[in-house]
C-alpha cells in the first residue's frame, strides 16, 4: 500500500514521537510510515523511543555546524536523501525560518501545548507555556496541531482540543493532562489527515 513518509524532529523527551509510533502500529495511521526521527539534542530520550521502534535517527547540532543557516541546511539534505512527505515537529524547540518552512510549504505541522492564538509564538513552549496560562487564570487551556509557516505557531490550524483547567494545577500537572487528553490524540489524527490526502495526491 502506497504511504506517505513521515519524518518526526523532536528535542526532549518524545512522548509524542511515541504517541505517533504507537498509532502507526494500533492502524489509527494507515497512510502514513514513520521512516525517520531527527533531533537536535543527542541527549533526547526521543532517541531511545525511535531506536527501540526500529525506525532511523539522526542528529543534527546547530552548535556543531555553527548557524541557523548551515544547521536547516543539513536538516533539509537529511530529510531529502530520505524522501520525506510530511515532517511532524513534536516537541521541537528551534524556530525554523522562512527559507526553510517555504522549501515545505503545507508539508510541516507542529503540536503546541495551548489553544492558539493564546499562550503562543516566540517564548512559548514547553513548561512556559502552562506557567503563562495558570498565570493567567483561564479555565481552559489544551492543544494545537496546526501547519508551520515564517510565523511562529501562525499557520493554519489543523485540530484542536479543549482541556479543563482544574484548582490546584501546577505547570507539570496541567503539561500532562494536556498532552494526555489533547496532544497524544489530535497530532496521530492530524498526521493520519495529512498522509492520506497527501497519498491521494501521489496516486
Ligand atoms: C509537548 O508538550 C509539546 O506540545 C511542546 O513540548 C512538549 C514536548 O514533549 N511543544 C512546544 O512547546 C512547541 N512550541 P515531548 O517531547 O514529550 O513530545
């Protein structure tokens, strides 16, 4: 069967990486392979999750090739050589630019831990983004898979999920509920979207 190939970028820890990887294998993917895992950190435990899946890993150091420039460079000869369809950012915590996010337009989509517009763009990632949202006060807060264009968290959104917001939540707490009930379903959703209208288009 005719799939698309998805190459997944991650930085930390990965449990969306795994949450895509154990959607592949339950069907809720049917479209789409994962055929690549590419992090900039070679400390990601993502690392451990893609080599125990069985599926390739790269990393790529901005440190080690010295600008933002030569590091999406190396990203999109990686990413070529493996004939990637979609590319799934997953707890990525690098802001790619316009040069880059144009070379895939449509093609990139990215899971963030709020319901965009709120509590997102530049600054706004991982735990900081729960902090802004308790901070806050909302009542509600949860994810977003949405395309990735020039603007950070801008392009257009794919799904969302609400979460509640419970007394006594702190950032760690609120983080897990949120990726429990909105990040681990929508972005396998999403992706699978996005694989089979991109395989309708190769056939
Ligand atoms: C996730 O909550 C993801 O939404 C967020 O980082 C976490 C990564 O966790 N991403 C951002 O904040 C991007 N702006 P994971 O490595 O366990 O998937």
């Amino acid at each position: 069967m005719l799939k698309a190939n998805i190459a997944v970028l991650v930085s930390g820890g990965g449990t969306n990486l795994q949450a895509l990887i154990d959607a592949e294998k339950s069907g809720i993917i049917s479209n789409g392979s994962i055929t690549l895992v590419v992090s900039n950190n070679a400390n990601a435990y993502a690392l451990e999750r893609a080599k125990n899946a069985g599926i390739k890993s790269r990393v790529v150091l901005k440190s080690a090739l010295g600008s933002q420039e030569a590091f999406e460079n190396e990203l999109i000869r990686v990413i070529d050589d493996a004939k990637i369809d979609i590319i799934v950012l997953a707890g990525f915590m690098s802001i790619l630019s316009a040069k880059f996010t144009k070379h895939y337009e449509n093609k990139i989509i990215n899971v963030h831990p709020s319901l965009i517009p709120s509590f997102c763009g530049k600054g706004f990632y991982g735990l900081k983004v729960h902090e802004a949202a308790l901070a806050y006060g909302v009542k509600v807060s949860g994810a977003t898979v949405h395309f990735v264009n020039e603007i950070p968290d801008g392009g257009k959104i794919i799904m969302q999920k609400a979460v509640e917001i419970k007394d006594g939540d702190t950032p760690e707490i609120l983080q897990k509920r949120i990726m429990e009930e909105a990040e681990w379903k929508i972005l396998p959703l999403s992706c699978e979207k996005i694989c089979s209208q991109i395989v309708k288009e190769k056939k």
